[in-house]
C-alpha cells in the first residue's frame, strides 16, 4: 500500500493543529432559585380591540433564593401584552445581584395564563446575557414558571413566586 505525499502532509498538519489548540474543560452547573417578588411601578394601557386586553411594563423587585444557600436581590424590568380571559405574552430582563456585589443579568420571554382561581402564571426561558464580579464570563439558560400568590384585592402589589432552574458555564 503506497502513502500519497498528501495524506502525510495532511496528518502532520492534523497534529500539528491540535497540539497548538488550546485545551480546556469546562463544567456545566445548575442552581435551583425561588424568587420572591412584588410591583415597584406599572402602567397598563388598553389595547383598544377587546374589554380585559391590555399592554403595558412593569418593574418589579424582591429576593432570590437558591439552592447552594446564597440569596440575592431580585430585580426585573417588563413589558407585556396580555388578555384576561386568555393570557398573553411577556418579555424582559432580571438581574440577581448577589451579597459581594456580583450580578447574573437575564433576557427571558414567557407565555402567561390563569389558574383555575384566575391568578396570573408564567412559563418561560431565559438567556443570561453577562455577568460580573465572579460570575464574569457566564454563560447559561433558565427554565421558569410562576405565579401570583394572591388576588389583587388581597395583594395590591400583586406579589409573584417564581422557581427557576439556571444552567450554567463560568470560564
């Protein structure tokens, strides 16, 4: 069996690329997180089409609570589009900003619905966007879901839990 001058080439170039590529392992973690939260500010506008059809933003604040112990503080920014009888969709972005200082920033979509008591729920995924202080470089998604705990005449801050699960990558 005669070797082609090209396929020596070829595997010496082959091993020559991978002695130069750098290696490096990185591990894939996963926090759990209930978040905890209730409406700073919002404004609801009516869509005009139908009675209960609404868009609007909303910010809200609260606390995260995860799954190694840590908490953090709990923000989010909004914007939906909603009808009250059938859901609708929601859109933004949340930040944890954690005791030294590091933050985890998130952009997330979400489908909304009503339980069986009418109470307002979520589902949805989330991207992390960045992070800093120890958590520079992350990289990762979250799966959600939540919902309002009680009725707005109960809770006229329509407090909210949320359980998360974050998948993750830190440099």
């Amino acid at each position: 069996m005669k070797i082609s001058k090209l396929s020596i080439v070829m595997t010496i170039w082959v091993g020559i690329l991978w002695l130069c590529t750098p290696v490096w392992a990185e591990t894939q973690h996963s926090l759990q997180v209930e978040a905890t939260s209730y409406i700073i500010s919002s404004q609801w506008l009516p869509a005009g089409d139908e009675a209960g059809h609404a868009i609007g933003m909303a910010k809200r604040e609260g606390e995260g609570v995860f799954s190694n112990g840590e908490t953090a503080k709990y923000a989010t920014v909004s914007t939906f589009d909603s009808r009250r009888t059938t859901g609708g969709i929601a859109q933004g972005y949340s930040t944890f900003t954690f005791v030294d200082g590091s933050q985890i920033i998130f952009s997330w979509k979400s489908e909304i619905g009503r339980t069986q008591d009418g109470l307002p729920y979520n589902q949805g995924h989330g991207t992390i966007l960045k992070g800093t202080g120890r958590f520079e470089g992350i990289r990762g998604i979250s799966d959600f879901s939540g919902q309002q705990l009680k009725p707005a005449a109960d809770d006229p801050k329509l407090t909210t839990g949320q359980k998360a699960t974050i998948t993750y990558i830190l440099p």
